[in-house]
C-alpha cells in the first residue's frame, strides 16, 4: 500500500508493534536491506525516507531509539526523495525473493 505523505511526528506516532520500518539515511553506510531483510519474518514493512539534506538531528535521534526503526544505507550517492523511494523498494522486494 502506499499512503499519503504525513508528517515525520505522525508517522512516528502510527508505527504498529509488528511493523519494521526500513529508514534510509545518508548517515548510514554500512547496513544494507539486504542484510536486514535476511531471515526476517515480518509481513509489514514500511519505508522511511528523509527530506533533501537528510533527516535533523532531532529525527535521526527519534530513529535511532524507536525499536521498530533500523536505518540503511542505498548506498553512496545521495539520491532524490522519489529516487531513492523506487531504489529501497525495489531492493526490498529483491531481498524478499530470495528469502
């Protein structure tokens, strides 16, 4: 499903407890989907991705204490909103076809 775009604070507030929530972050460059996807049995699966510039500070910390979060990497270019929305989907179901 996709939903409308919402507000980092909302969308922090609606995780479910069985939802893991892959967030895409410039910061990160040594964990990929592939490696977290592996083994894993979640059904729901959700996609965070930053504003240009990254996410603040402030939302990198919320990411960083919410169990529900694990943070990524798309590798080493910084891509566009929309790009990197199509990349981590499209490496998410390449993650989930070989499970």
């Amino acid at each position: 499903k996709i939903y409308q775009t919402t507000s980092f604070i909302e969308f922090i507030k609606n995780i479910e407890k069985n939802e893991l929530v892959i967030a895409c972050t410039v910061e990160c460059i040594d964990v990929t989907i592939s490696s977290i996807l592996r083994g894993s049995t979640h059904t729901c699966i959700s996609i965070l991705i930053g504003p240009e510039g990254d996410f603040s500070e402030k939302e990198i910390n919320a990411i960083k204490t919410n169990k529900n979060i694990i943070e990524t990497s798309l590798g080493h270019n910084i891509l566009k909103g929309e790009t990197a929305a199509i990349v981590a989907t499209a490496l998410i179901k390449d993650s989930l076809n070989k499970c």
